[in-house]
C-alpha cells in the first residue's frame, strides 16, 4: 500500500476502513538465503537495501520482540555528521545524505526534520579541536560553520555566556544535523523491506547458532531451528551475549544508556545542543518536550534501566548552559543498552565463522547511522567485500594497531 496525499483524504472522508497492517506476520521458513538477527533500525535497514538494491529477497528478519522495542526506539534522535576522523566522516556523511532522501526512499514520513547541531565551545583550545573538525568534515563533503560568541547568542540567547567555570566562546555549527522521529524508522523500513518480500519474524528469540565444521548453517530461535546460507547479527547492546552462543568474545562492553523527555514547552530550542565540556545534547520534540541524555552508566549491565546518580549528572550539566532547565518538570525517563567497543567506533565485518557476520560497537552512535549502516552491511552480506566508507570497521583492528579512536579517551568505553 502506497501512500499519497489522496490515499489520506480519501480514508479521512471513508472513515479509514481501507487502512492494512504495515507489514505482514509470517511463521519462519525452514530456510533463508540470508538471516538477519535483529529487528532493529540496522537489522531493518539492512533487509531493505538487500532487497531494494541487490534483489535479495529471501530474508528473515529475526526479532526478540516487536519492531521498535529496543534501541531505534529508546535515543534522543539526533543525526549528525560532524566526526572528525577519516574512516568516520565519510561514513556518517553518507548516513547524512541516506536520512536527507529516505521519506522519498520509503515512501513513509519519518520526520527528517534538520534544525541544526550546535556544539559549544567553552575555552581557546577547544576552538582549535572544533576548527580542526570543522576543516576534516568540510574535506569529506560535510557542512560546518565556526561561529563565534555573537554568532551562538542569535541562536541561543537564552544559553549562560557568562558562566563563570564554562563561559561559551562559540561553537561549532553543523545546519544539515537535527532529529527524526525514531518510531517512523523502525516502521519505515519495516513496511518497505516486507514490501520487498522479507519476512519480519517477531517474538522470535535466537537461543544458539548451527555451527558445523567452522561453518555457520543457521540458528536455533523461539520458534525452531532456521537454516540460513548467510547470518547477519545487529543487536546492539546484546552482540556479546549472541556471540558467545558462537564461542567468541568481543572487544565489546554493554552498557545502558539514559535518555529523558520533559513536560511539553513553547518552541524555545532552534535545533540541537551540546556542552563542550560535560556531556550533555539536548533538543525539543514537535510535542514541545525537552528531549536530552548525557553520559553511559559506568558498569555493565543488560537492564534497560538506570540510576539516579547519571540523573543527577546529566541534569547539571544542563544546568551549567541553561540554567532555565531548573524550571521545568521532567516527564519520562527511560534506558537503552549499547554495545561500547574499546576504541569507541563500530564494526561492520565477516567473523572467522564461515557464513556468521557482524554488526555491532556502536557506542552513542547507532541511531545516526542507521541508513548507512543498514547499506554498508547489505553491500558486505551481497559481494563479500567491505563498502568503501566501512573498511576500517574491522574486528581484527585491535591486533593490527588501527583502532579508530575518535574521541581519544582510549580503550575506556564509559569514557566514550
């Protein structure tokens, strides 16, 4: 079922008795080409550019729960592509123009909406860093303006330049960055890649793999045993406890991730906004509410839940550049696991298992980059071979020396 701008007055005028489900709920067939293990945003995204751009359509989509359950429903919703690093910048700018195309992709609204990410700058030498990643972002294709005091208070007047630990200097100015609505995602490429011919399977949990002579044949669910030519993991913060059903550990720590939504408030956020020096994004949904997270909890866990103490942590570091949040109710709250690899960018790679591939390592980046996730694994799952913007996300780049360090906190995720 397409949809159109007639398609919507005419259920309006009908009383939207002409409406079908989004997408089919089939049983799971014996076997697949490919087996993709997880429901969310990349697993999803993946199915749909198999089956859009490489025609394969005999694929599983596997999910331990419904569609959006997990991590592409539970983040802040901010796209970017102000990475500074060669083997990120390319990848996340192609992200950037993936989301900047994909309601005309998909044919579904996901609410692509680019207000602007501004990063503040809190010191001389921060505006030395900005400026470098300012220039590396422009060289891959990207957008970036370094704007001065006077260029950030006709932005954000309301922010506190004269804070007197970290008075804003700045900031960096990425205008093609915003939000999208993160539900739409999971929904957008669900519909198109069942559209396609994919079977999305969900309540289907993966308890092992059928591993014969080094060779990966498929996997034990929920539902029983599904033969696979090819299995593709993407499951976020749970990719260790999946891998060790295979025997293998990860450079991978799961933590959980906090993310908050205050009462509903009059327009007052222009876009995006970072602390340069704490971490801390925060941006206004089209309900009004205030929507922003800060750092990892700092042990691991699989609990989608967190603690009050990151409350506090985070709602201070909002403080210390907007003081007026003092004022304002918080509504919800909710938690988010995400894998945290040890150099704190992802991996998108073959495993020493014939036929078992994986996607994972994340770290705060997952939402972001979906779209080119999605279309860097269906290219690895197609020809075998890296796409060109995910060479480096390698498994084996620990033991070669070739970590991708973006932030340079080193091999401490809860840094990251």
């Amino acid at each position: 079922m397409a949809y159109s701008a007639f398609k919507v007055f005419k259920e309006a005028i009908t009383g939207h008795r002409g409406w079908k489900p989004v997408w089919r709920t089939p049983e799971p067939k014996k076997e697949y080409d490919i087996v993709i293990v997880g429901g969310g945003g990349h697993g999803l995204a993946t199915a749909h550019y198999l089956a859009s751009q490489y025609g394969i359509k005999n694929i599983a989509v596997l999910e331990k729960g419904w569609i959006g359950s997990g991590n592409v429903g539970r983040n802040t919703t901010i796209i970017r592509s102000n990475y500074l690093l060669p083997e990120n910048e390319p990848f996340y700018e192609l992200s950037m123009k993936l989301w900047e195309n994909m309601e005309q992709d998909l044919n579904y609204n996901t609410m692509v909406s680019q207000r602007g990410v501004l990063n503040l700058i809190h010191s001389d030498s921060q505006r030395d860093v900005f400026t470098r990643r300012g220039n590396a972002m422009k060289l891959a294709g990207a957008d970036a303006q370094l704007l001065e005091q006077e260029g950030v208070r006709k932005i954000a007047p309301f922010l506190d330049f004269d804070n007197a630990r970290f008075p804003i200097k700045g900031g960096l100015l990425q205008a093609r960055g915003g939000t999208v609505r993160h539900d739409a995602v999971a929904w957008g490429y669900a519909r198109s890649a069942d559209r396609l011919g994919v079977d999305i399977i969900q309540n289907c949990e993966v308890t092992g793999f059928n591993i014969e002579n080094g060779v990966c044949k498929g996997v034990e669910t929920s539902k029983g045993a599904i033969g696979a030519k090819k299995v593709a993991l993407c499951v976020a913060g749970s990719s260790s406890k999946l891998m060790a059903f295979a025997g293998r550990r990860l450079p991978i720590e799961t933590h959980v991730l906090q993310a908050f939504v205050s009462e509903g408030l009059k327009p007052i956020l222009p876009g995006v906004i970072t602390f340069g020096i704490g971490h801390f994004y925060i941006s206004q949904s089209d309900k009004g509410g205030l929507v922003f997270g800060g750092d990892i909890d700092g042990y691991n866990t699989y609990a989608q839940r967190g603690n009050l103490p990151v409350v506090e942590h985070t709602c201070e570091a909002g403080m210390a550049i907007m003081p007026m949040l003092g004022r304002n109710r918080l509504l919800r709250m909710w938690g988010g696991l995400i894998d945290m690899s040890m150099d704190g960018s992802p991996f998108i790679d073959k495993t020493d298992i014939g036929g078992l591939y994986f996607n994972g390592g994340w770290c705060y980046g997952g939402f972001k980059a979906t779209p080119a996730s999605g279309l860097c694994y269906a290219h690895l799952l197609a020809t075998d071979t890296p796409h060109d913007v995910a060479k480096g996300f390698r498994l084996d780049r620990f033991l070669r020396g070739g970590m991708i360090d973006e932030n340079g906190a080193g091999a401490q995720p809860n840094l990251h």
